[in-house]
C-alpha cells in the first residue's frame, strides 16, 4: 500500500477492458460540495498519466466528462466516471456531486463502486450530510478511507483534522481512524504558513518528498524519528487490533517488533474488511509538476487496500416475475447482469447509459433484455423489453474510447440504449433477471411550470419524458385537480438544472408558475335548492325542475346521490340525468371552483314536460340546485393534510418543532432515533409545506430529513379561505 517501498509506475493512462475482475478496482468520491473532490480526480489522473503536465487530456478537454450546466453554475450536478490505470490495476474512479440538491447522483456511484473515498477540506471540516453518507456505508459495511485537502489554506491543520474526523467517523472506535502519513512541511513563507511539500510513512518510515513535482524518497534523519513514533505506535496498536491474527497483540506489547510487510497486509485486509479508515492527505500538482502531493500514497491504497469486485457478495436478483435467482459474485462467466447507474443525453450520439457489470460480460452489438423500475409514480415506466446495445466505451474528458468489453466487476458506457433508464437491469435475452433497486430520495419539492409559447408547447411532453429518464429522483405529475404539470425535485438546484437541461438540451422553455395545492369543498350543515331549467320559445324546449337536499357526510365519504321521488314527479329516466348533473357541477366546486366532496344529495321532488323534458334538461337542472343550495349554505373550504416525519439531530429539535408550530402544525408525536437523533411525527396543513425541503436543510445546516405522506382533508381556518375566495372571484 502507500509505505511500500516502490511506487508503482503509471501506466498511459488510457482505459482499456479489464480482462479479470481481481485487476479492477471501483471506488466513489464522497464529500460535501467544495472538498476538492473533482480537483483530486484531476490529480490522481495526472499522476496515473491520464493526462499531460498542464492537468488536461491528451487531447483537449479536462479529465472529467462536464458538461455547460456545470461550468456555468460552477459545482458538480452529475455523477462523472475517471478510469485510470495504475501499477496494472483499472481503478473506475466515481466523482459524486458534493451538493445535496444531487444526492441520487450519490447514490448512484454509491451503487456502483466497491469502497468509499470522503474527501474532507483542511479549512471546512466535516459537514452533517458527509456524516450521513458514513453512516449509510457503515451500514452496509462498505471499506473507506479518508483524505485531507486544502492543507495550503491558512490555519489549517492536519493533525487536528484527523482528530476531527476520528470524532465524526469513529464513533464506535477512534482508534479505527488514524493516519497512515504525517504532512512534512517546507519553510515558512511571509504570512507565516508552512506549506505541506511531502508526506513521511508511518510504517516504512520514510520521507516521501514532492516539492520538486516527482516523487523522491529518502531516509529520515535521526532527529526526525522521535516525532513520528507516538503516531507510528498508534497506528500499529490499531492495525494490531483488528488482525485475524489474535497472537500478533501479544508478541507486540511483549516487545517483539513485528516486520513491515505482515504491518501492510494486515492494513490492507482491515481496509477491505470495512474495520480500519486510514487517513491521508493529498492536495494537487503545482504548475509544470507531475504528481500531487499523496497521490502515489492513494493510488496504492486503492490498489492495495481497497477490495477487488470479487469480494463483495453478489447482489439480489430475481426473474421478472419475482422469482428468486442466485448467481455467483462477479463472475464473467457467468449470466449477465448489469446495471445503469447513469443515463445522460449527448447531442450527437443520443443516450448513453453509464453501467455497471455484476456477472457476465457485456459486449458490443448484443442483444439484451431490460427489465425495470419500479418508479410508475415517478413518471417512469415499467420496462420489459429487447433491446440491441451500440458501441462501449469508456469517457475520456469528452471523448469516448471505445472497448472491447466489460467483463463482471468493470464499468462501461453504452450507447444506443433507448428504453433503459437510470435503475433498469440489463440481462441475456434469453435470461432475463431483475436486480433489487437501490433506494432512491424522494423529491419534496414542487416546481409547476407551462409551455412558454405554443411551439414549446409541442415540444414539452417529450423534453419532459426524456428529462425524468436521466433522472430517477425527480417525479413528473400532471395534477388532475389543479390541471398543473409539476416537476417534483429534490431541491432548488436540482430544479434549476432541469429548467436549464430542458432548455439546453431539448429546446424547450418554460414558465415557472405557482404551485396549486388541491383544495375541497364541502357543506358545513344542510341546505335545499330548486333547479329550474325551463326554456320554450326558439326551437325545440327544454323543461326541467327538480328539487334536492343536501347535507354533509363524514370525511372520506364522496359524493352520495339519493332518489326519494314519489309519485313520479321526476321519470325515472331522467334521475340518472340529474345524478349526472349534480356530480359534474360537484367537480366543478360551488364556491370558489374546487372540487365538493362528502356530501348527501337527495332528490326530493320535481317536474317534467311530456314533449320539453330531455336528459340534458335534467342535467341542467340538477347543476343549478346544486348551485342555489350552496348560496344559501355555508361552504368549508378543506386542506389536505399531510403526515410529515423528520429525522434530524438532537441539536436542532427545538428550532424544528417551533417551525412546524409556525406552519399550523401539530406535533403528535417524538422518539428517539438514535446517533443522536430524534424522530418528529406532525400533522402539517401540505399549503404550508410546499417549500419545506429547501426551508429545512437551512434550518438543520443540512442534517435533516423528511417525508410527508397524504392523510386527509380538513377546514382552513376562515381567513384564508375567504382570501382563496375572494382570489377566485378576482381570477377570469
């Protein structure tokens, strides 16, 4: 690993089809936004021979595949795939977006790879959202490691960024999160600070210096010594700790000094066992230099530590139809089964789906079978069909090298694949499988938009379509009540990067209006009406009258239609017309245009005309009782309510029951949750939350999470039901 005595040369940095799983290595980025995560790509990259002196491709471009959404709003808003070679490893580096806004872009490369690297700034900490990400790897028991960046930026500190870290990591034991270098620092310039210009190995106890832009190792001084060795025998208690080998503890405190080489495997078994988190620093190549600072030390880590695709247990497959299937970890030789983790549009060569192989081996111009999704109520279909796969490739800045294969373990982007979508298996067609979905966020936000113009218009439906494909955490509705298309996001980035997609890549502009939500109406008590539609002059007449009570019913009762006619005032073919006229001005609502709901209407009495009455007739009639009972009646205005349960650090329960109060809220009720957290079930009017995922990750700084849930319909307090209808008589 990163003490070994010789680093491994890089190779040309070109990715290529790994030919067995063992020679790959698939670990994601994880770190809040502004860690430095994509510029450590870049470096590691650089020092894998990726890309030249001046940190781009060979060919133009930079390393990671961006596009103008990204330049523009200058942060990460998608999952980027970097293979590089090293030392004749393929490592398919993930790039995750930092900002929670894309958090299913996390979880995707989460999905993907095999270990973690949380990237944590020198002059920023550890933020409350990267925490939660260590606890979803912890949960799975997914291997990690920490590096430190920005250690140039004024007062930072190494050390005490990693005794931060082991507080924020390492809750269950500190001593699983310790260094496997110490900084060594050049001398002070001006303002006093002491850059960091080589690194000193732990075990092997050497100097690793890079400020002449190469990598050169010497030996320490005598006087050097001394510093590192309280760190080094922390580091060896700690390794010791998690051996399989319970008798090396005791041949250490007895003061046997155990070799170098069984100190190394041993660190690369806990590493890959998901049980120790080495801590490194790393920081970018100055100009005109050819390795950054730590990356020959992470390149090896990741080679040497990290686990191969072999090592995990093969994931949950099923038949289509939900039997149970099992199949062997990894194998290439084995039934295909691979997964997209990514699908992005490319101007030119159409949809490109990034996936990753589980078993088997994918192969150019084959025929595969799709199976998904499972997100009907996201606007996503269900999948099941054939479909022929184009070319392979692996991205290269903005080019695509083309491959021979993937073989299980390896990633790809395929092209040409027009019914996959993010989430959806890809299987032999003659063997079609289903793997268990990742769990996806679900978007909170509502953003209600309509065509700009009218050749927008027609260009909507499919921009929308194809928009919501990429993007499994946003949920397209088109709202019956309101007749409001509404893309539902996970936050006010996310919804500016789908306006922005769907203007620059599929031509479409549109408004952003308000969000309606679907109010009722209903009656407060019992009323009558008199439909009177009588008209006989000018053409054939028309004659209708009838007569109706109404009155309220319990909640969740609907519209109920009673016949009470006698002596057959009204003829019985003409009682169907007036239920039918009463439900359609029902729909239509009868005070400020919502639908009316729970409600009794009987039909008491009525008349008819031998020649004049007509079933549209009745119709009318029925709608203008219904119409005259409401006049005379008090009408509720009701609210859907919504169940909402927060999760969210002890630290902020008090702030977010009094905004929950602040919103009409009613708090039924808390527990605690554990990792110093605590569970808030409310009551919250869904008018009073429309923004509450962007208002809630500003209250927590980001920790928080929650879900809502439809409950039911309810009276609005009188004030703000007289302002909806006093809206609705000014609206045309």
């Amino acid at each position: 690993m990163g003490d070994k005595a010789n680093a491994h040369p890089g190779a040309a940095g070109r990715a290529t089809a790994a030919d067995h799983p063992a020679s790959v290595r698939n670990v994601v980025l994880v770190g809040h936004s502004g860690s430095g995560k994509t510029t450590l790509v870049e470096a590691l990259a650089l020092t894998a021979g990726a890309v030249n002196r001046a940190g781009r491709v060979e060919d133009g471009g930079t390393v990671s595949d961006y596009d103008e959404i990204e330049h523009r709003q200058q942060r990460s808003v998608q999952l980027s795939l970097v293979p590089v070679e090293w030392g004749g490893y393929k490592i398919n580096v993930l790039d995750t977006p930092g900002y929670a806004d894309f958090v299913g872009e996390l979880r995707a490369g989460l999905r993907a790879a095999d270990a973690a690297l949380f990237v944590v700034s020198a002059s920023d900490g550890v933020d409350g959202s990267t925490r939660m990400v260590w606890e979803e790897c912890a949960a799975v028991g997914m291997p990690r490691a920490i590096v430190i960046t920005h250690l140039e930026a004024a007062r930072a500190d190494f050390d005490e960024m990693t005794r931060t870290c082991a507080e924020a990591f390492g809750a269950d034991d500190p001593d699983a999160v310790l260094p496997l270098y110490l900084p060594l620092h050049g001398a002070p310039g001006p303002d006093g600070h002491a850059p960091v210009t080589g690194l000193t190995g732990l075990l092997s106890q050497k100097l690793f210096d890079y400020s002449s832009g190469e990598r050169k190792e010497s030996e320490p001084g005598p006087d050097q010594l001394p510093l590192i060795e309280e760190a080094r025998n922390r580091l060896i208690e700690g390794i010791i700790s998690e051996s399989e080998d319970e008798t090396l503890m005791d041949r250490y405190l007895g003061g046997e000094e155990i070799d170098f080489k069984t100190l190394v495997e041993d660190l690369e078994r806990a590493v890959a066992r998901g049980v120790f988190f080495p801590v490194l620093a790393a920081a970018p190549a100055a100009d005109g230099a050819r390795q950054g600072l730590g990356t020959v030390e992470l390149l090896e880590l990741v080679t040497g530590g990290f686990p191969t695709p072999l090592e995990p247990e093969a994931p949950t497959v099923t038949t289509p139809d939900g039997k149970p299937r099992e199949i062997k970890a990894c194998d290439p030789n084995g039934p295909l089964v691979a997964e997209v983790v990514k699908t992005a549009s490319d101007p030119y060569v159409g949809r490109i789906s990034l996936v990753r192989v589980f078993s088997g081996t994918l192969r150019p111009d084959q025929t595969v079978h799709v199976s998904g999704h499972g997100l009907a109520d996201r606007g996503h279909e269900d999948h099941d069909v054939d479909e022929r796969i184009g070319a392979l490739s692996a991205p290269f800045g903005k080019q695509q090298r083309t491959l021979t294969h993937a073989i299980a373990g390896d990633m790809a982007c395929v092209a040409k694949l027009n019914r996959a979508e993010t989430g959806d298996t890809l299987s032999a067609k003659e063997d079609p499988l289903l793997m268990e979905p990742w769990e996806m966020p679900d978007p909170l936000l509502p953003l209600a938009i309509h065509a700009h113009s009218k050749a927008d218009e027609d260009k909507l439906s499919q921009g929308l379509s194809r928009l919501v494909a990429e993007d499994p955490t946003m949920r397209l509705e088109q709202n019956q009540d309101t007749h409001q298309v509404v893309l539902w996001c996970l936050g006010e980035a996310h919804a500016d990067v789908a306006l922005e997609r769907l203007r620059s890549r599929y031509g479409v502009q549109v408004d952003v209006v308000p969000h309606k939500v679907s109010l009722r109406e209903t009656f407060a008590g019992k009323s009558a009406g008199r439909g009177r539609h009588v008209k006989q002059s000018g053409g054939h007449g028309q004659y209708a009258i009838c007569e109706i009570e109404v009155e309220p019913l319990p909640g969740g009762s609907g519209i109920e239609f009673v016949d009470k006619v006698v002596g057959g005032a009204v003829p019985r073919q003409f009682i169907p017309s007036v239920e039918k006229g009463v439900r359609a001005q029902a729909a239509k609502g009868v005070a400020a245009g919502y639908p009316l709901i729970d409600v009794r209407v009987t039909l008491l009495d009525g008349k008819a005309h031998s020649v004049d009455s007509s079933d549209a007739a009745f119709q009318t009639a029925g709608a203008l009782a219904l119409r005259e009972a409401a006049a005379d009646a008090k009408i509720h205005l009701l609210e859907p309510v919504a169940e909402v349960t927060v999760l969210v650090g002890d630290d902020y329960v008090g702030a977010v029951m009094s905004d929950l109060s602040g919103r009409r809220g009613r708090v039924v009720g808390t527990e605690q949750a554990g990792g110093g957290r605590t569970l808030i079930r409310a009551e919250v009017p869904e008018i009073e939350i429309d923004r509450y995922a962007v208002d809630l990750r500003s209250l927590s700084h980001g920790t928080a999470r929650f879900s809502r849930r439809y409950a039911r319909h309810e009276p609005m307090p009188a004030h703000l039901a007289e302002k909806i209808r006093e809206q609705a008589q000014d609206s045309p």
